[in-house]
C-alpha cells in the first residue's frame, strides 16, 4: 500500500500515537489516558489519525508548502465500553486498529496553460480511495453515504458488512 501510494505522488508520514486530551473528546470514542504522561499534548493515545495528519498540513502551510499528498500507516487505540459479560482486563481490554490516512490540499500541478489550477475534492479523495481499492482486487465493495462529525461530505466502503474506508 505504502509503494503504491508513494506511485501516485504522495509523501509518507510518521506522526506520534501521543496526542493531545482536547483531540479525543471530538471523536465518538473512549480514550485511552496513560498513567504518566510525557506532557499535556502527550497524554492520550490517538483514536483517530486525523488531528496529527492536520498537524502536519499546518505545519507545512505555515512555511509555504502548499502542494501536499501525504499518507500514514499507523495504529489507533480505543477503550470500547465494556459489556457485562466481558471478562477482558488489563490489555487485553484495549481496541488496537491499523489504518491508512491519506490527506491532500493545495492546488494541483497544470496541465495546460489554458487550464486554471485548481484544489483537490472530496471526488478526487474518493477516486484515489476507490483505485486503491480496485488496485487491491477486492470485489463486492459496498459504498454509502457517511454521517460523521469529522467529515463535511463522508462516505464509508465495506466488504461483507465489515468496514473497509472512509473518505471525506
């Protein structure tokens, strides 16, 4: 995934699981606080990979970097509620899901000079998305629209009823 994406002209990054509180209570999920923080922006592990992926596009528009493709591989950790019948504790109680962020902004490159540039779309993040998916021989792949607080316009791709993408 990681050499396909690097194919398409996006950049790898590598961000932090430690993140900010103020992140986790935007997301649905239970967070996951550790005993002994490093500091007050590194007290939680992340539950989604969205905040650090804005980070770094602040940190890059800031210094005049507008043309951004940028993916991250990396895992998200949750505290799912506990059922009554659950006899999970220490660890094993944590929720530990592998994922792909992949993030664009700015203006893309021309391809005529008649054209005027313009700034990539939820459509062109969906393309992207459907490619890979199509690249990845994956068949019955399932799409509906998406209602989350994160995304404007979202829609979600499953695979047997089980979650396979979102994009928004």
């Amino acid at each position: 995934l990681s050499e396909n994406l690097a194919h398409k002209g996006f950049n790898e990054i590598m961000t932090n699981s430690l993140t900010k509180a103020s992140y986790t209570q935007i997301t649905e999920h239970q967070r996951v606080a550790l005993l002994n923080p490093l500091s007050s922006d590194m007290g939680v592990m992340r539950d989604t990979m969205l905040f650090s992926g804005l980070e770094v596009i602040s940190y890059n528009l800031n210094r005049s970097l507008n043309q951004l493709r940028l993916f991250e591989t990396g895992r998200t950790y949750a505290l799912p509620e506990a059922s009554p019948n659950s006899n999970k504790t220490g660890v094993s109680r944590y929720q530990e899901t592998e994922h792909c962020a992949i993030f664009m902004t700015g203006k893309e490159e021309k391809i005529s000079a008649v054209q005027p540039l313009k700034s990539p779309t939820f459509f062109d993040m969906k393309a992207v998305v459907m490619q890979l998916i199509q690249e990845a021989g994956l068949l019955n792949v399932q799409s509906q629209e998406l209602e989350n607080s994160q995304y404007k316009y979202g829609i979600s791709f499953t695979v047997n009823g089980k979650l396979l993408a979102t994009c928004g």
